[in-house]
C-alpha cells in the first residue's frame, strides 16, 4: 500500500505536467517541478543505497547539506516575500507554520505505530513539497515575470533531504517508496496552483509564503545533524570501534555541512541573481 502511495503521486505528476503543456503552462513551472522530483528521487536512490554500509560521515553530510540549504532557502527568498506583500499576515504565516510542522511532528509520532499507506516522516515531506508547490505556482501565476532563481532556490535542498530521509526510512526497515510522493509534490500542487488565476491578494499571498517558510524552518530543524546519545547518528557511529572518536569529529562534520548547505543556496543566488 506503502509503495502504491509513492506510484500514485508519480502518475499524478506525469498527468498534471502533461496538462500543463496542452494548456500552455509556462516552461519554468513544469522545469521547476521536474527538477524537483529528480532531485529528490536521486537523493532517495542514493540514500536507499547506501542505508546499510554503515556511513557515519555521510549520513551526517546529508543531513546538514538538507537543513543549512532550507533554513537559507527560506530566510533569503521566503521570508522577505512574506512580509513584503503583508507585514502581518506574513509573519502569522510564519508562526502557523511551525506551529504546524511541530504538531505534524509530535501528533505524526503515532503513525508510527499504525500500519498504513503513510510513515511519519514521508507525511511531513509530502506536506512540505506541497507547500512548496503551492507557492511556486501563485507566485509565476500573479508574478510571471519572475525567472526560474526563485523556484530553484525553493527546491534547492531536495537532493539532500531526499537521501537524509530514504537513509532514514531505509535503516529502519521502511520502505523508501513513499518518498516518491513529497518528490512529486511540488509539480502535484505547482501545476494547478499556476493554472488557476488568483486574485493578487497582498494578504493571502503574505500568508501562504509565511506558512510555506514556517514549514521550511521546521522541516530543517528535524534535519538538523543530532550527534547526541540515543540518536541516529551516535547508534551508528558507536557502533564502530573508534566510536566516541569518531563520534566527536561527526559534531565538527555536522557543523560544517550544515553550514555549507546555506553556503552554497548564497552562492548561486548570487550567481545567478548578479547580486553582490
């Protein structure tokens, strides 16, 4: 049923894209959501891969790439969207967002006791990727003159959380399949979002960028690299012969990736944007 969830969400994509180009979508929105979805995909590839060789120091640069990447990505390009089209009601976005993410995290805890075509993490990324889109396609919907930098920067850290959460699912015994899904997610909600004419209502707009930000924060500080006693990382580490040495170099590991991953969305945005 795991399996058919993540299918269903590949189809869903093929369709919509497909949609998308008979009714004359702009060429960025369905380049967007396809770069999204082979990101992630081969981030869960990777991942799945390499879920039982045991690699300490990967799983740490996965997850650091994943968290610095979306933390930058939503202080440099959503949050100031959100409060700039509405002071308010973006920094209320915002708030309902992690607030949101947090309590899909706490209450999505029990699913880990239910058998069923969701896995606790793969939820919270679907819900992540379909905010993403949301906000992909109102945004090239009431601003088309916006260039591709924007929904690239929104998707930039899919490769990375694709391979942190599939090394996750994977070391558990859990299929990665599901994660098909938050990897079609954006174009699922992208394409009718961009479709659809909405009103450029300052407000709304503030608001659903705020949410989509609020989430990113929260998403990112589930990937944070925790190197402390009980957690992923430390099981895995320990369980070598030089643990607790090893175990103190992941920590400078987990700084370092965590701040390239931000490092690297500053760069091609100034790449890319010409800023300075």
């Amino acid at each position: 049923m795991r399996s058919t969830v993540g299918l269903i969400g590949v189809v869903l994509l093929v369709g919509l894209s497909a949609l998308g180009a008979v009714l004359g979508l702009p060429l960025k929105v369905l380049g967007i959501a396809w770069v999204a979805f082979l990101a992630m995909g081969g981030g869960v590839w990777l991942g799945r891969r390499e879920a039982g060789a045991g690699h300490a120091n990967r799983l740490v640069w996965g997850y650091g790439l994943a968290s610095g990447a979306m933390v930058t990505s939503a202080a440099l390009f959503l949050v100031p969207e959100a409060v700039g089209h509405h002071v308010a009601a973006g920094g209320i976005g915002i708030a309902v967002g992690v607030i949101a993410g947090y309590s899909a995290h706490t209450v999505g805890h029990r699913l880990t006791h239910v058998e069923g075509p969701f896995d606790a993490l793969s939820l919270r990324l679907a819900a992540h990727s379909l905010a993403d889109g949301a906000v992909i396609g109102i945004v090239y919907a009431t601003v088309p003159a916006l260039g591709p930098l924007l929904g690239l920067a929104i998707v930039s850290h899919k490769a990375p959380a694709g391979y942190a959460a599939a090394h996750r699912l994977a070391a558990n015994g859990r299929s990665v399949t599901p994660l098909l899904l938050p990897a079609a997610g954006v174009g699922i909600a992208a394409i009718p979002a961009a479709l659809i004419s909405v009103p450029a209502v300052p407000w709304v707009t503030g608001l659903v960028f705020g949410f989509a930000a609020g989430v990113f924060v929260h998403v990112a500080m589930d990937f944070l690299p925790q190197c402390e006693v009980g957690g992923e990382i430390h099981d895995l580490a320990t369980s070598q012969d030089d643990g607790h040495a090893l175990l103190d170099r992941l920590r400078l590991h987990a700084v370092a990736s965590t701040s390239f991953g931000g490092v690297v969305v500053v760069a091609a945005w100034v790449l890319l944007s010409g800023q300075v």
